[in-house]
C-alpha cells in the first residue's frame, strides 16, 4: 500500500496493490467521503485502514462504476458504520442485478470474495442515487458534486468533483489502454471532452488508474478514441464479414481493439 498523495486541501488519493486502483479521500469537518473500495475484504480493509490513519470521522462511500475493483470492499465499510453509498443509478442496477457475476474475476487476489465466504463478502448495493442531475453532498465545510455526463467506460460513470479535485474514475485511465468490454466508444470520447472542457475549474484529476491527469491527456485520449471509432467503421464497411481486420489499424492492443470493435457493432449498428 502505498503513501496518501494529497491533491488539494482535504484531498487525497491512494493507489493500492494489484489493480494499483485509486481510491480518493476527502475530508470535511463532520463526515468524509472514501471514492472506490476495492476489489473485495482484504483491499477493502487495507483502504479502510489507510483511511483511518487520516481521519476518524463518520464515512461516506461513492462508486464511480459498477466494476469488481471500485465496489467489492463496500461490504467492509459497512462493517465500520457507513451507511451512505452512493452511485449512478445505471450502477446500482448492475450491482444489484449481476454483481454477484464479478467475483469470478478477482480469484486468487481475494480468494474470499471469489467464492462469496468469510467476513465481509457479501455485496452492498448503493442506496444513495444519483440519476442525470448533480447532487450535492456536504461533507462540513466542503461540498462534493457528484455528477453524470451519460454513456462512456460503461453505462453509470459517476463523476466525484471538489473546489480543486476531480475523481473520474475509468473514464480516464493513465498508463495502460481504456477497457472497453462494457463501453460505449463514440458516447464515451464525447464525454472525455467534456471533461477536458471542465479541467479549468479542478487544479488536480484523478483517473480510477494511474497518475494524476493533464487536460491534454485527456484531450489526446478523446482524440484517440474519436480516430479509433472512424477507423473502425471504415474497416468494417469493406470488410462487414470480418470486423477483426480493423485491429492492426487500432491504437489500442489486440484483446482491447477486438472489444473496442465488438461494443461499436454493439451500440451502434453499422450497415
């Protein structure tokens, strides 16, 4: 587990083992807000811990998606008295309806979690919806925004924003491609822009993985994807038959461009 890195007054973020997931930590004067709990009991203590040496305030939870790694550790805040988690509603109904489908993917990581026996495995759902308008959270002395700006790394993209810090998780990803087995390719380059548009009001963003980002990374990232989309389409209407010729002409390795192509055909049709 690695150091708290501060990015603002009352900001944190930790980069924990394996998935080397961020999980943000914001601080007010009455409660404070843990953004992303990790992939199950044993990271999730490890987070909540590390939280502890901060603050002994009551906790907040925020899911910036409905992936393994940002909520299997909910159970173990639970366990402390949180009882306020929140997300997009498309999220909750993912957790709700197939969480239990994800615990094949944490194996050997949280091997308690996987079969779903020990202390603190089962799933907590949120409960504390946000749908297409901001919600505001007072935390004393500091409100948090937390915000949707539609379809991108997966259907329930929550956006967690302070006075100075910006929590985006998957939609921005530092260091390795974008995963897009959930995605939607075109709808998610457009909200990149508008994230890029937003990077004037936040001195710091924070991707669910890797470093903090710049506004032109974002930038690139939104290009990147936009050339991908057209790429791809153009691929695929000389080859309707064969969509994986398309790969090579990617910017993304091969398992991500076969799912890059697979969600296009998926969430767009192309005739």
């Amino acid at each position: 587990m690695s150091e708290w890195l501060d990015v603002g007054a009352d900001n944190y973020v930790l980069v924990t083992e394996g998935s080397l997931l961020n999980t943000g930590l914001i601080v007010g004067s009455e409660r404070a807000m843990v953004v992303d709990t990790g992939c199950g009991p044993r990271q999730g203590r490890e987070i909540l811990d590390a939280v502890r040496e901060k603050t002994s305030l009551p906790l907040v939870v925020v899911n910036t998606h409905a992936h393994y790694d940002h909520f299997f550790g909910n159970a173990v805040f639970a366990s402390d008295g949180a009882t306020e988690f929140w997300a997009h509603e498309n999220c909750a109904q993912e957790i709700d309806d197939h969480g239990d489908l994800q615990r094949r993917f944490v194996g050997t990581l949280e091997p308690e979690m996987s079969t779903g026996e020990g202390e603190n495995v089962e799933l907590v759902v949120p409960n504390a919806i946000v749908k297409d308008q901001p919600v505001l959270v007072d935390l004393g002395g500091i409100t948090v925004t937390l915000f949707y700006l539609g379809r991108g790394h997966t259907d329930g993209d929550l956006l967690v924003g302070t006075p100075t810090t910006l929590f985006v998780g998957d939609l921005v990803e530092q260091g390795a491609h974008p995963s897009f087995e959930d995605s939607y390719p075109e709808e998610w380059a457009d909200s990149l822009r508008h994230i890029s548009a937003l990077r004037h009001r936040y001195e710091f963003l924070i991707p669910g993985h890797g470093q903090p980002c710049s506004d032109q990374f974002v930038k690139t990232m939104a290009n990147t994807m936009t050339t991908a989309v057209r790429q791809a389409q153009q691929s695929i209407r000389e080859t309707p038959t064969d969509a994986t010729k398309a790969i090579p002409v990617l910017p993304y390795g091969p398992e991500q461009s076969r799912w890059f192509i697979k969600r296009l055909q998926e969430t767009r049709p192309l005739h």
